[in-house]
C-alpha cells in the first residue's frame, strides 16, 4: 500500500540552484537518455536536499509499530515528526526510483489531497549532486514556472513500510513518489524552481521593464545598455554637485558682501553670519534690516578737522558682554529645540528685543564713534 508523506506548507524553500550540466538528449522514443518524456522546456532542479525536516502528519503514514511512542492511539492521530534526509536517503531515492520511470509534479499537491492529477510536468533521471538530489522535469506548460506563478518544488514521499525508524519521532524516507509545484513548501532549502530557468544571463522581464523606464526618465532610448544608463546616471550627479558648489560659493560671496555694507568686520562675527545667511538666508537678510548699513552708520559723523580732539571714556564693554549673552542663548535654544540657529535668533529676538538690540548694536561695531 502506498502512503503518501507530502512536504506542504511550512517554511518558504530559499538558496539559488545550478542549471544541468549534463542533461540528456532525447531518444527516437519520444524520451531523453534519463527517461523523461520529450517537451519543448525541459530543465534540471533540485527535488530534495539534505537536512532534517519537522512536519505534521496522520500516524497512518507511519510505521504502525511507532505509533504508541508518538502518543498516537489510532492511524487519524496527527503527530509530530522528523524527516531525516541524509546521504543515506537521498542514494535510496535514486536506487528506488524505477529506471525509466516518469513521476508525477502536479499542483499544489492535488494528487495527496483527491483534488486531481493535472500535470505541471514530468520528473525523470535522478542523481545525487552534492547534498541534494536533482532530476529532469520536462513542463507542460513552462510558464508555470518562467512567469512565477508557482516558484518552489515540493516533494511527497512514500510512508509506512519505506520509512526507516530512527528512534524517537526521527524517520528516513527512502522513496519518493510524486512531487508538486508549490508556494508553501515544508521542506526549506531546495532551490526556487525560477533560478533554473532559462539563460541565466537573461534579466527577468520586470527588472527589463524598471531599466526602460529609467532609460526614458533620463532621455535615453529605451533600449539603452546598463552601462549608458549608468554613465547618464554619473553625469547628472556631478553635474548636480558641481551646481551645487557653485550655489553655495555665491551665497558665501553674498554674505560677505551684506556684512560687509552693514559694517560687520570682526572675522568671528562674520563666520557666524555666514553659517546663518547659508541656513537661511530670509531670516538673515531680516536681521540685517535692523542693522544700519556702514554709509548710515557714518553719515552723521563730524567732518574731519585738525583740531585735537578730547579723548573720551571707552564704551560699548557692556554691549558687546550683551550681544555675547544673546548669541550663546540663542545657540543654547537651537540645540535644546533642535531647530536652526536662525529660527532661535529669530524666535529669540522677538522674545528679547532689548536683548537683540544690544546684540544688533554689537554686530553694528557698537560704542561711541
């Protein structure tokens, strides 16, 4: 009796597979030397890899002399087990799988479920390669897997007497019966069946479809190489940067010219200036129209005479402590708010104004003439 063990629905298989080396070459019979029926698409995959699978199954696919140690008092009990797929299992499922013999991929496991056996293909001609078994699946209808409408194999082998007990709830198959196209597999690491179709140096269609896109953004033909895409790509970034260089040397040229036309000449005041005019060059140019400009400032100022002048007290101590205490508050406020230093010279101003006044004075030269 036949008792079907299928791999459905655990884990999402993962890792990329090889394309035949050796494939066979079909005979007068319709067949190719392995025994797989003649198709228009036929491919090498991977059916099974090495490991140690757990799925749950009816202990009716069990040996019935195993089921008390599962806990399982009946054959509809389902229990938890461990497929062991090692290199013993995998030679049993070449030297088991009658020579010449076509099994049946069908979908999603419809065969072990009653719900049908339409074919997606054919499997033929198995051997180990590495820790996996590989065989020749010739497809109904390519598409199924090109188009990647299902992308795993999932394989169903063959319980009760062709499992070999291991101890505990740890069993070998040693046959393989059918397999499945799937997107649930339970057995993990066999490769997706798309990494085995076609040239391997083909690009899938929609990666082709994304590159024509990119290609039209950027005013090239659709057809473009990768690499004209790419070097288009390198131009318009340096360009870009280049632009951007130059953006910033004339707001640099900028600043330093307002500064200079409101009298700000001390070389710590200008660089301050300057971060501020780069940040935001609207809340500067405001700060500045507090400021009179150099020829304002010194258009009141007595004509030049010979006469000795009277010294005066030195002045303006007081301001510039004041326009300092501003300036640290202000930068205190920014990194407390996590704002721009403008925004807090700003906010600050308008909270203080006495206080910005005397920091405006300072950015004026400040003191007595």
């Amino acid at each position: 009796m036949t008792i079907p063990i299928t791999n459905y629905e655990l884990q999402r298989a993962a890792g990329a597979g090889g394309k035949d080396s050796g494939r066979g070459t079909p005979d007068a019979g319709g067949r190719d030397a392995g025994g797989a029926v003649r198709n228009a698409a036929v491919s090498r995959h991977e059916i099974c890899r090495a490991g140690e699978w757990p799925i749950r199954i009816y202990a009716g696919a069990l040996p019935r002399e195993t089921w008390s140690g599962l806990g399982a008092k009946d054959g509809d009990t389902l229990v938890n087990i461990v497929q062991v797929v090692d290199g013993a299992c995998l030679d049993a499922f070449v030297r088991n799988w009658r020579e010449g013999e076509d099994l049946l991929v069908d979908y999603d496991h419809s065969a072990d479920e009653g719900k049908g056996t339409a074919a997606a293909g054919w499997m033929s001609a198995p051997r180990v390669e590495g820790e996996a078994l590989t065989a020749n699946i010739a497809w109904t209808d390519p598409a199924d897997v090109t188009t990647r409408r299902y992308r795993f194999f999932s394989p169903t082998f063959d319980g009760g007497a062709a499992l070999q007990h291991l101890g505990g709830n740890r069993f070998r198959p040693t046959k393989i019966l059918r397999g499945a196209v799937t997107n649930r597999p339970n057995i993990r690491s066999i490769s997706p069946l798309a990494n085995d179709e076609g040239d391997p140096t083909e690009k899938p269609t929609h990666i082709m479809d994304d590159l024509k896109q990119i290609a039209a953004a950027l005013g090239l033909a659709e057809d473009a190489a990768l690499a004209d895409i790419l070097a288009e790509i390198e131009k318009r970034a340096k360009a870009t940067a280049e632009a951007e260089t130059e953006i910033v040397a004339n707001r640099r040229a900028e600043a330093a010219a307002l500064a200079n036309a409101h009298g700000i000449t001390d070389s710590g005041k200008l660089v301050e200036f300057e971060k501020l005019y780069l940040a935001n060059r609207a809340t500067a140019k405001t700060l500045l129209g507090f400021l009179p400009t150099a020829a304002a400032a010194g258009a009141g100022k007595t004509a030049l005479t010979n006469a000795h002048p009277a010294k005066t007290p030195a002045t303006g101590g007081g301001e510039r402590e004041a326009s300092g205490q501003f300036l640290e508050k202000a930068k205190a406020q920014a990194a407390a708010e996590k704002i721009p230093l403008a925004n807090a010279i700003a906010a600050l101003a308008e909270a203080e104004p006495a206080l910005y006044a005397a920091y405006r004075d300072g950015l004026g030269g400040g003191g007595a003439a």
